[in-house]
C-alpha cells in the first residue's frame, strides 16, 4: 500500500526536449510539413507555441506523442534530457477537445490511464479524489461527463492529466472552446498545477501565451520551422502590462508576415 | 446547496412519472380508435365473422382459449428470445472479426451480404430439413433475420470510435486489446443500441415465419390451424397477441438500453 503511495506521489524527474535540424513529412506527400526546425524546451517551463492554422504545431505535438509514427517519416535529432528517459512513456497530452469517456464517471475519467496499467488500487483511486479536489469538482466525482459544462469538463481532463504523473505535458489548445472567464481560471488552475512539468502549450491566442509562456516560439513557412521571441522577464501568469501589449503587436507582426 | 440538489431530485421523479404517463395515455388512446375503426367497419360493411370478426368477439375468444393462446405464446417468445441471443451474439462475434483482422473482413463481406441477398422465408424449408419441425429451426430463422442489421450496427460502431479517444488511450500506452475493451467497445454501445432496437422488431417476423413452414406449436403455427379451420376470431387473437408480445419486447428493451447506457444521445 505505502509503496503504492510513494509511488503515486513520486518526484518524476523534470525533463528537457531539444530538437535540431528537425524534418517532418507525411508519408505520400510531396512536401514535408516541418524543416529545419530548432527548438528547445527547458525543464520546468512552460513552452508556447503559436502559428496559423495549418502551419504544423499540431503535427509536432503529435509526433512527440508518439502519434504520428507509422504516419510519417523523420529525421533530425531530439534529444531528451536526462537521456535514459524514452520520450513516448513520459508524456501526458491534453487536446482541444477533453475526450472525456461519457460512458465513464468522472472519478473513472480521472484513474483512465490506470486502466491501461494494471488494476486500479484503492490509493490510485485516493490520488484521484485528491486530484478532483485540486480542481474544485470533488461533489461530481460519480456524475456522468454529460452533465457538467465545458470548463468542468475540462477541469477534469485537467485531473486526468495529472493522474498520469508525468514529467512533459503537451496541450493542444486545451483551453480554447470555453469563454473567457472560464479560461482566464483554467489558465491559472493550470498554471498552479503543472508548476514542474515541463509543458509545451500550443495556442491561438497571442494573449494566452504572453501569460503563461516562459517562452514563445512562432511557427511559420511552408514548410515551416520555429522561431524563438523573447518574453518579458516578469513572472507568470503575468498581468497585461505595457510591455505584453508591445509583445502582442510583434507576435501580430510575425503571425501576419506568414500570409505572403 | 442541499435545497437545491433536494428539490432537483423532486422535480425529476415528477417528470419521470409524467414521461411514463404521457405515451401510455397516447397508447390508450390510439388502440381505442383502432377498436373503434374496426368496430365500425364490421357494423356499416356488415362484414361476416369469417371475414372480419368484431373485437368483442376476439377477445371472447381471447378469454375462452387464454389457456390454448398463453401456451403457443411462451413458445414464440422464447423463440423470438433465444434467437435474439444467439442473432446477437454472432453479429457481434462477426463485427469483431472483421474489425481485429482485415482480410477476414474482405473474405466475410460479400458472404454477408450474399446471405441478405437469399430471403430468410425461402430458406425456412431448408432450416426445417436441417433442425427439425421443433424450436431449433425457428430460433435460428430469427437469428438470421435480425444477423445482418446488428453485425453492421455493431461494426459500424467499433470502427468509428472518434479518434480523439484512440489517441489519448495510444498515449496513455493502451495496448490493442485494452483499447477495445475499454474505448471501442463502450464507445460503440449506442450504435449497436440501435441496432438492437431494430433487431427486436424484426426478429418475431422470423419466428413466426419459420412457424408457418413448420411446426407443431407457436403462435405461428396457431394461426394456421384457426385459418384453416375458419376460426378467424382465433387468428385474430392471435395476431393481437403476437403483436402486443411484439410491442412489450420492444418497451422493455428500450427501456434495459437507455438504463444500462445512459450516456446515449
């Protein structure tokens, strides 16, 4: 039992991905969707990564969940460090959408990942109303997904994620179908929760990343590679100042450029 | 906080009671009009009885021969249940075949196809040679009815389990058989709910056709002799009986879907 325990709330280790000269193409296209790419993401931070539609974020993100595998051909180097640490089994990904089982309740939502493991032991289910407490939604555990609203739901992928107990948490746009208030909170929910995970968050809102971001990379080109933009030094999540609107007006500069 | 919760459950158990209330009033309601056409047409045509019998004189005879009718009705509807089991039980058996191992599904499509291509009804006769004149030839009559609609529900359903499901499982490192038992299987519920629903209506018709080509009891088999001994009154018994098993199956199963899948839209 105690072993379980200290399993659960183990320290992971804080991991750091580096990619160089990055390649990307889909099998039976022509073209390859990322090239050239040069990126790193630092351990314990939060990483943003803002592009157009279509410029390939997504397909990044997927590959480095191991999705994409049969699906594409890569080459270029990434590098995890410390190195001993395989990629594809330390990542917990997050999508738009919470895919949320509705055939599960929320506590089942929450322990599904155990399910894969093995047996779900009474401390794993513990971890996981302890999670659902963190984020406000202990009274719904035994409730169907169907009768909560968008940012509960999303609350609870949020616990799920965290369930998992990685080291590298990737988001794609998790926050981007829930109103603005709704978000503003799970932004700092978020914020609060993943605090040592390394996290590469991809969004569409230059405003998001300004807030979060430890540090923001603009993907862009076809085919596209990434592009580092220094973040303002105070901490986040950060308050609109001055100098984030002068952010918001370059990440609008360069986001724009890409129409040519 | 208690207040509310309190007084949701009060006004749920309210509109659950009004639900069951409002299509058994309609239900009445529709019968009564039904009875009342039929009654009317017997009286303004001044039908003969061997033609078309009142409704008075149906459920004369449905009181006076109760014990001759519930025994031929067990029969059929345990027919009509076994079939729907074992019809069940190889669409989904199929259904999985053909989704875990692809050139099975090239070699078992047209065979499926092909055998909703022959008519069930032509070959009853066959089934009667093969499985005899007993219940046998009559549950699988009403398995292979009901087989074609519920193997492609059922495949429909494990094939399009949406592929955000199967990413998020992929990540959290699901093995194949993990992820079929514990995404794509629930995830297909509902479409094979649909199937099943479409299943229980169809599946007397199987029963009670393999009863006309063959048999000595079911309500299939009732309606034959009565016919042919002119007691219509009896036929039509009958039938009213087969068609309200055929209606209570139906509630029953809608009602076993929607509890054990609540998630169901």
């Amino acid at each position: 039992m105690s072993a379980s325990m200290r399993a659960l709330s183990a320290k992971i280790p804080a991991l750091q991905i580096d990619i160089s000269a990055g390649y990307l193409r889909y099998t039976g296209s022509k073209t390859a969707t990322l090239q050239g790419l040069n990126m790193s993401f630092p351990a314990g931070q939060w990483t943003c990564i803002l592009g157009r539609s279509g410029c390939g974020k997504t397909s990044l993100l997927r590959y480095l969940a191991g999705l994409l595998d049969q699906k594409t051909s890569w080459s270029g180097e990434l590098k995890t460090t410390p190195p001993q640490f395989n990629l594809k089994n330390n990542i917990a990904y997050m999508a738009q959408q919470d895919l949320l089982m509705p055939w599960l309740s929320v506590l089942d939502n929450v322990t599904l990942s155990a399910k894969f493991g093995n047996t779900i032991t009474a401390v794993q289910k513990q971890a996981a109303l302890a999670l659902l407490e963190k984020v406000g939604l202990l009274d719904s555990a035994d409730c169907l997904p169907q009768k909560l609203s968008g940012g509960m739901r999303q609350r609870v992928a949020l616990a799920r994620t965290l369930m998992q107990n990685k080291p590298v948490i990737l988001m794609d746009e998790p926050f981007s179908a829930v109103d603005a208030v709704t978000r503003y909170r799970l932004q700092d929910l978020a914020w609060e929760l993943l605090k040592d995970k390394t996290v590469v968050l991809i969004t569409h809102d230059p405003q998001e990343a300004i807030r979060l971001a430890d540090q923001i990379y603009i993907m862009q080109g076809k085919p596209s590679s990434a592009e580092s933009l220094k973040v303002p030094a105070s901490l986040t999540p950060r308050q609109f100042d001055p100098e984030c609107a002068q952010l918001q007006q370059s990440i609008m500069a360069f986001l724009e450029q890409d129409d040519a | 906080m208690p207040d509310i919760t309190a007084f949701t459950r009060l006004s749920g158990q309210k509109t659950h009671q009004k639900a069951l209330i409002k299509p058994l009033l309609r239900m009445m309601i529709s019968i009564m009009v039904i009875l009342g056409l039929w009654q009317a047409i017997v009286v303004f045509f001044g039908m003969p009885s061997f033609i078309l019998p009142a409704p008075i004189e149906v459920f004369e005879r449905l009181l006076l021969r109760y014990d001759i009718l519930l025994k031929h009705t067990l029969v059929t509807g345990q027919e009509i249940i076994l079939g729907l089991f074992l019809g069940l039980f190889m669409g989904l058996f199929f259904a999985l075949q053909m989704l875990l191992f692809k050139p099975i599904k090239q070699w078992l499509l047209p065979i499926l196809i092909a055998s909703q291509a022959i008519p069930v009804f032509a070959l009853a006769p066959v089934l009667m040679l093969w499985l005899g004149y007993g219940i046998a030839s009559k549950i699988v009559m009403a398995a292979l009815i009901i087989f074609f609609p519920v193997t492609t529900c059922c495949y429909d359903g494990l094939r399009n389990t949406p592929s955000g499901y199967l990413d998020l499982a992929q990540t959290m490192g699901a093995t194949k058989w993990q992820m079929l038992r514990h995404i794509q299987f629930p995830a297909s519920l509902p479409t094979l709910a649909s199937g099943i629903r479409v299943a229980v209506v169809i599946a007397p018709i199987g029963a009670v056709a393999g009863e006309w080509v063959g048999s000595s009891e079911g309500l299939g088999y009732l309606m034959l002799q009565a016919n042919a001994r002119m007691m219509i009154d009896e036929m039509f018994a009958a039938l009213f009986i087969l068609s309200m098993l055929s209606i209570l199956l139906y509630f029953v199963v809608d009602k076993l879907l929607k509890k054990f899948i609540p998630w169901e839209v």
